[in-house]
C-alpha cells in the first residue's frame, strides 16, 4: 500500500514524485530545448562546482522522503549519461529505504555504452526521447545531423539489459506531425510504450507558438483512422499522460498533452535542478535554491522546515492559466536545467 504524502500544497495536491537534473550539458541540439545558435560552442556550461554532488542530491532525496514519503525518482538533465558516474548516484538512491521506483529520460545516444552498467546499477526504467524515424528530418531536429539507427540501438541495448524503455515524441506542427503514423506502426508490436507530447513552451529559447502546438485531438484522429484507439483508466491520479490502447489488443499508447489539455489539478511533482533549486512547476521562474543552505550545513530539521514550507505555499497552475489567456508571458527555466 503506498503511504500518502505528508505535504499537500495550497490546492490539495501531495508531493509524490521528485525530478532530479545532474546535467545542464547535452549532446543534442534539438531546437525546442537547447537550439544550437543560442547554446553554441562558447555557452557558459554549469562548471562541476556550481552542480549539486551525489552525496548532496542523496541527502535531499533522504529528506523528501521523511518528509514527503516520495517514492519516485526519476533522473533527468540535460542528458543525463554526459554526468560522469552518473550511475553511481543511482546506487545511492537505491539504497534509500522507501524509494521504489527510479527512472531516467534521455535522449539515447550513450545508451548502449550505458544500458547495463545503470541496470547493475539499480536503474528500472528509461523514456527515450525520439522525435521521428526520418534520418534525414532527425538531424535537423537534433541539430548534430545525428541519425536515427544510434537512438534505436540505444533503445534495443535498455531492453536486453533488462530495463523497462517508453518512447517520447515532441510534436510540433509543419515539422514533424507526418511522423506520427509511422512512429505508432513501428512501435506497436515492440513492447515499447510510445507516448506524444504537445509541443510546449518550457524556457525562454525555443520561439514557441500557440499555433505550432498539433494537439491531442489531432493525435488521436491521425492514429486512431488507420489503427482504433480505445481509452483506458490511468494507472494513478496524477500520471501526466492520457492512456489509450488499439482495440483488440494490449498494446498501449500515451498523450501529454499540457497545452490543450492541461493536468494541473493533479500535477505532484517537484524538480530539483541541476544547481540545486527546488521548482514547484515545469513551467517555474526561479525556484528556491537549496544549495546554499546544505553548503552553510544548515540542520536537516532547517532544511525540512523550508521544503516544507515551499510546497505548502505552492499553487502553481501555468498550464491551466495558459489556456485561459494565450498571452500569458514570463521568464521560465530552461529545460536543460530542469529536465522534462
């Protein structure tokens, strides 16, 4: 039975699950997150001092578990595999008595170099970030010309290691929404989850519009004419993607769909960011940071005392006020330091 969250933030919601970003750095240029003409050659990358270390992220997650009973990690970055043993945080974290559930997203170029080591490591679970199975469009979405066969063979050495793998596609209208039957025909029968995601506005780089979001009615119409889709019962309150699966089968697919349909109501969720800076919303300003005060060696009762007091104030519903008033603008934190 799992333990109901002991912090409920000012609408209710209980923190359940925390995001951890161990990398500002990627390898990818994908022009919805870290577009190479702003994040080029000479971008002023975190330097290893300014990052959190393993035995301070451990720490933290020690105390969001007493104090939250959290239960559910998930490493992101930046990507995450350029953070040097990264899998030895994932040792760390899967010694904490409560956590049951680690996870990483990553774009799965290292994953064949990494695949087994995070598995003896104690990893559960990846979501692979792919965008289209077109070579030639994929290059010019990852910004590297980087081809696609390297992210499926990242994806085949998670699954022979052992590691449950789900699929992630940003769709972004005039670019890549042709790609949605195929990626949905190659992936069926392959035991990967494929899930799509609304184009978002996370940070401040990537020109977002409104009206290059292809939407979730949209993704239901494209796959559901040649193959039917059926909806299913989410698997817990508060998991961000609609579930639907081809009638006549098991065979699942996902939508997140933050912009048409947003989930503020149940989002509990908590990101802490590559420097240490605990945001209460994927789509947050500035966060709180928690850096200094495990620097200053602050008592665990202090720094239980602010996250407390952080996500009992929280009240954040961008999504929701977003769809309320398209023009809605404000400086947000870049994905590459938050994660997704």
């Amino acid at each position: 039975m799992t333990t109901a969250s002991k912090l409920i933030d000012a609408m209710g919601r209980p923190l359940r699950d925390l995001r951890i970003s161990v990398t500002d750095r990627c390898n990818f240029r994908c022009n919805y997150c870290m577009p190479a003409e702003l994040f080029g050659p000479d971008y002023p990358f975190l330097s290893n001092e300014q990052l959190l270390s393993f035995e301070e992220i451990e720490r933290l997650v020690l105390l969001f578990v007493k104090e939250a009973a959290i239960k559910k990690i998930r490493i992101t970055g930046g990507e995450p595999l350029m953070r040097k043993n990264v899998d030895h945080l994932i040792e760390k974290l899967v010694r904490i008595d409560g956590i049951e559930d680690i996870g990483m997203t990553t774009n799965g170029y290292l994953l064949s170099t990494y695949a087994k080591r995070l598995k003896q490591a104690g990893l559960q679970r990846v979501t692979v970030s792919l965008d289209t199975l077109n070579n030639e469009r994929f290059g010019e979405m990852n910004g590297r010309g980087i081809g696609v066969q390297s992210v499926l063979d990242g994806i085949a050495a998670a699954a022979e290691a052992g590691l449950q793998v789900k699929v992630n596609m940003v769709v972004k209208k005039g670019v890549n929404e042709t790609d949605i039957l195929p990626m949905a025909k190659y992936f069926r029968n392959r035991g990967h989850i494929l899930r799509f995601i609304e184009y978002m506005d996370v940070g401040n780089s990537n020109g977002w519009k409104l009206d290059e979001v292809f939407s979730k009615k949209k993704i239901i119409e494209t796959i559901n004419k040649e193959m039917p889709l059926e909806a299913i019962d989410a698997n817990y309150r508060g998991e961000v993607a609609t579930r639907y699966r081809y009638k006549g089968s098991n065979e699942e697919i996902g939508i997140i769909s933050s912009v048409t349909d947003s989930f503020c109501s149940t989002c509990n969720r908590a990101r802490l960011s590559v420097e240490g800076r605990l945001f209460t919303c994927l789509f947050g300003s500035k966060g709180h940071d928690l850096k200094r005060p495990l620097r200053e060696q602050k008592s665990d009762d202090y720094l239980l005392e602010l996250i407390r007091e952080i996500w009992q104030t929280r009240d954040d519903r961008y999504s929701d006020e977003r769809f309320e008033r398209t023009d809605i603008e404000r400086p947000k934190v870049e994905m590459s330091h938050i994660g997704g």
